[in-house]
C-alpha cells in the first residue's frame, strides 16, 4: 500500500472542498464505486476548483485559460461505496510560469 503524508489525509489542509454523489452506474458487483469513477470524481473536483480559482480573474488572451493535464496520479488508499457522498479537497502546492502542482 502507498504512504501519504498524514497532513494529505486531514480535509482541514484543503481550501476548496467539492462535493460529489456516488452514482449508481459507478458501481462494480460488490457496490463499491470503481476506481475509473474515482478519476472522473477527481477531474470534476479540478475543473470546479480551477474556476473557483479563476473567478474574478480576467485575462488578456482567452487561450491563457486553457489547462493541459501532463500528469495525473492516484493512490488509492481506501474503498468508496455507493450510495454516498464524497468530499474531494483541492490544494496547489506550487504554481509556476506555466504550469501548478
């Protein structure tokens, strides 16, 4: 199994916090939410993160909006079961000239 960071598991580390519902077509035969689900709860967590970010923010060339995944990675720690709601924290830990992590 992977090691994190205690302070990664603590929610209170996170300042924005989505929240999602387990959808049932999410569920493989043991009712647990399935781990291409979970990818699919991240990215919604990024993109309502990145305009909560962007909010208020305007910008000269309407391209500078655009972001590229180049890396994405998940550790599973635990199980998600359906039904459920989830809450997913969004964190930057380091922004850059082109790019934030």
């Amino acid at each position: 199994m992977t090691r994190v960071s205690r302070h990664r598991l603590d929610p209170a580390h996170y300042p924005i916090k989505v929240r999602i519902l387990a959808r049932f077509a999410d569920v493989d035969p043991l009712w647990h939410v399935n781990n291409v689900a979970i990818a699919q709860y991240y990215e919604e967590a990024r993109v309502a993160a990145s305009r909560e970010m962007q909010e208020g923010m305007r910008f000269a060339d309407p391209s500078a909006q655009r972001v590229l995944i180049a890396h994405q990675s998940i550790d599973y720690l635990r199980e998600a079961s359906y039904p459920g709601e989830l809450e997913i924290g969004v964190g930057v830990l380091r922004i850059g000239n082109s790019s934030y992590t």
